[in-house]
C-alpha cells in the first residue's frame, strides 16, 4: 500500500509540475512588464520636471506636447550635446540618460492617448500597439531627433502611432476611431 500511495503522489506531482512552472514564468514576466513601465513613467515624471526647471515649458503628457517637447530640443537640450557645450561632460558623450527621459515621455503620451503598452522586444524597450498589432520605437526616435534636431519632427513622426497603416492622420492631434 504504501508504495501504491508514494507513487500516485509522484505521478500527481509531475502532472502539477508543468501548471507551477508556467504560473512562475507568468509572474515573472508581469514583474518585468510592471518594473518597465513604473520605470518608463518615471522617466517621464522627470523629463516633465527637467523641462519645468530648465526651461520654464510644462509638459503635460498631452499628444499636443509633442510639439512642445520638439522645440524644446531643437532650441534647448540638443545644444547640451553639441562637442563646443560647457556641459557636454555631463553627458560623458554619449546621451543616454536624455534619450531616455526623452524616449519616456513621448512613449507615456502613446499609452495614455493611443492605448500602447510597454514591452521589451530584441532586448528593447518598445510602444506596441495591440489593436493594430505594431510596434514602434520612441528610443530610436529620440536619438534621431538629437542627432537631427533640424530635420526630425517629432509631432510628423509619430502622428502615424497607433494607428492602421492605412488611416493614420495628416497630423499627429487626431485620435484613433475605435
């Protein structure tokens, strides 16, 4: 009898073992999805806060504030990065804390407006848009932005986000008809 009762156990344990294990991988991915965008928007707390002492301009999350946001680095934080900057030391050449806070803020406007979400793809933070089944990358556009700050528009760049291919408005105001 006991041998009949130590077997059923094993059996029933290594019946159960698959539904524990995919339950920890579960959690661990809704922890990394969490740790992402609680770091994601404080990203964007402090390009908010940056742009308020720095500048004086009040971001506030809107998609109209892309504009705003645009301006302020054509005519404020890509200066930072230009090689004749006093500053520049702070950036050690290499802007990644700006591309951050930047890439943060502008991602933050999609989920709130445009119902993205945060996730990691190819090991980078990524905006992914379910409805439409598409990803687009504001860390990349941050960074061509302030390589370019002349030639790059923010608002025109990402007034296609979120929406189908073939119905993105002219201008990037427009919300997506559901």
């Amino acid at each position: 009898m006991p041998i009949f009762t130590s077997l059923l156990f094993f059996f029933l344990v290594l019946a159960l073992l698959p539904f524990l294990l995919r339950s920890s991988h579960r959690r661990q991915t809704l922890r990394e999805q969490a740790e992402l965008e609680e770091r994601m928007s404080l990203g964007a707390s402090i390009c908010i806060a940056a742009a308020r002492e720095a500048f004086q301009v009040e971001l506030n999350r809107s998609v109209e504030s892309i504009s705003s946001l645009d301006t302020l680095i054509i005519h404020g934080w890509s200066s930072l990065l230009s090689p004749e900057s006093p500053n520049n030391s702070a950036f050690h050449g290499e802007p990644k804390e700006l591309i951050f806070v930047l890439s943060a803020y502008l991602g933050t406007i999609f989920v709130l407006h445009r119902a993205a979400e945060w996730r990691f793809e190819n090991g980078k933070p990524a905006l992914f848009f379910r409805s439409i089944d598409q990803s687009e990358y504001p860390f990349e556009l941050a960074e061509l932005k302030l390589r370019d700050p002349e030639r790059v528009n923010l608002s025109q760049e990402t007034a296609r986000w979120g929406f189908p291919p073939e119905a993105a408005p002219a201008d990037g105001n427009e919300q997506p008809t559901e």
